[in-house]
C-alpha cells in the first residue's frame, strides 16, 4: 500500500479545473490511498470534511480523502473525528496549556481506518507554538492505545512543526516515549519556506518504511505531496466510505460495493 498525503492550500470552487485536474493526474500515478487538508467548504473535487473541535463555519478549512478502487473510479474515504485523551507519557513534559487536546487545537484528528493491517490517522497541526506539542498528545496517545495491543500506526499529515522541533520542545525535560525513533523525516522541505512541516511518525519499524517528497509548485500548492510506503503488517485494510444521497443530497456513508462512485475521465476535464 501507498499512501499520499497534501496540503492543498484551500482547494476549492474557485481553483482552476487544470489545478484540480493535475492533483487527479498526481495522486493517481503516487497512491492507491490519499488524504488530503486545507480544502474549502465549497470544495467540488472531493466531498470536504470539516472535522473542527470548534463551532463549525463556512470559512473553515476542511480534510478529505479518497481511495482508487480501479484505473477510472476513486471512493471518497470517510475520516473519522477523534479526540485525543491526555497520557501521563505527555503530562510528564508539563507543556504549558494543559492537557485538553480540545484546547490546544482547533482541527480534530483525522482516523482514516486501516491499511494493510496499519491503524492511519491524520492531521492538518496548528500554525502556532502548539504545533510541537500538539505531535506529542497525539503520539502518546497512539501509543497508549496501540502499542499495548501489538498494533502498528501511523500519523501523517502537516505537522506544522520539523521535526527538529518536536526534541526542542522538551526543552529540559526527558523524552518519556524515544520520539527520535518514530520519526519518518524525509530530510527534504516540503513547504516553500524551505521547512519540513510535512512527515509522518509510526510505530513501524523505520528500515522499512519509505517516505517521498513531491516537487514544489507555487501555482499549484506551497506543500509538496507526500508518499509513504511501508511493507505489509496483514491483509487487513478497513475503510468506510462516503457518498452523496441523490434523494436527499446529503453525505452518507457506504461500504465499497456502495453506489453511486466517483467517475473519474480526465480527459474531459478543461478549463
């Protein structure tokens, strides 16, 4: 499996029909599976889930995600809104702000289901000094429900943290989990400020485990794709799916035999 993540710097009604036919063209050739933040309310392209921990609003921005069942027909993935509970892991660093996820961020996380038997959660951090500490409450926390249990995870996303950061931040006190180890850093910029914001952290072991940094385009988004690719845990791979109810016109939910799918031609898309 292969999975893709992007920050799309607010894809939307209003982005061109090439930009979002050259993100169609990119993700497909990069990834069976893709998730993707910063997409706006009026996002077309894909059905955008705006999984906020505060009081939802139009001008917020949103996640998505979609699978490739074939050559021609992708499934909008349906993400999972979780909360974070504090660990004692976390509390030992005794980050100023507390220990309310809630708090400390205003984007939920994002579970997309399981790939390859590997639990894949997602999230678009806080442009603030949160960001580090934001990392922390969710690493602890996967590996206070996973690792126990002999469960492999991954977390990707737009960190909005390098990786560099996440060690700083503890400033004097011990690193309570050896985050050094789960670091999947591409040791390459993925944002046009020259940082690395995009990345991921997984309990896999790392000599197996292989990230990809895309090429920067400034017309197109000021993150690069993403791609990492791990070897198999087992066969398992659950996700659910959504959908629009032609009746209603409502998102709903589906399994992967659920109709009506996204037919994709490409080449039908101009501006």
């Amino acid at each position: 499996m292969k999975l893709a993540f992007w920050n799309t710097q607010r894809l939307g009604k209003s982005t061109s029909i090439s930009t979002q036919r050259q993100l169609i063209i990119n993700t497909k050739k990069n990834a069976e599976v893709a998730i993707f933040c910063e997409l706006t309310t009026a996002c077309e392209i894909m059905i955008p889930q705006n999984l906020t921990n505060r009081v939802p609003n139009p001008s917020q921005l949103c996640y998505g995600a979609f699978r490739w069942i074939n050559d021609s027909i992708r499934m909008d993935i349906s993400l999972k809104k979780l909360t974070p509970m504090s660990t004692k892991e976390y509390q030992s660093i005794e980050f100023d702000g507390g220990n309310n996820f809630k708090t400390l961020c205003d984007r939920a996380l994002a579970k997309c289901g399981i790939l390859d038997g590997v639990h894949i959660y997602s999230i678009h951090g806080p442009a603030s000094d949160n960001a580090a500490k934001i990392v922390w409450f969710v690493v602890c926390y996967l590996q206070n429900i996973h690792d126990g249990k002999g469960e492999k995870w991954i977390f990707i996303g737009d960190l909005n943290a390098p990786p560099s950061k996440l060690t700083e931040a503890l400033g004097p006190k011990p690193d309570p989990i050896g985050i050094n180890k789960l670091i999947v850093d591409p040791f390459k910029a993925t944002h046009a400020k020259g940082k690395t914001l995009d990345y991921a952290l997984t309990n896999l072991d790392l000599k197996k485990v292989k990230i990809g940094v895309g090429k920067l385009s400034k017309d197109f988004s000021d993150h690069t794709l993403i791609t990492l690719e791990w070897e198999k845990v087992s066969d398992t791979t659950s996700l659910a799916y959504l959908t629009i109810d032609p009746k209603t016109g409502n998102t709903i939910e589906v399994d992967e035999a659920g109709k009506p799918l996204h037919e994709v031609d490409d080449s039908k898309m101009s501006d």
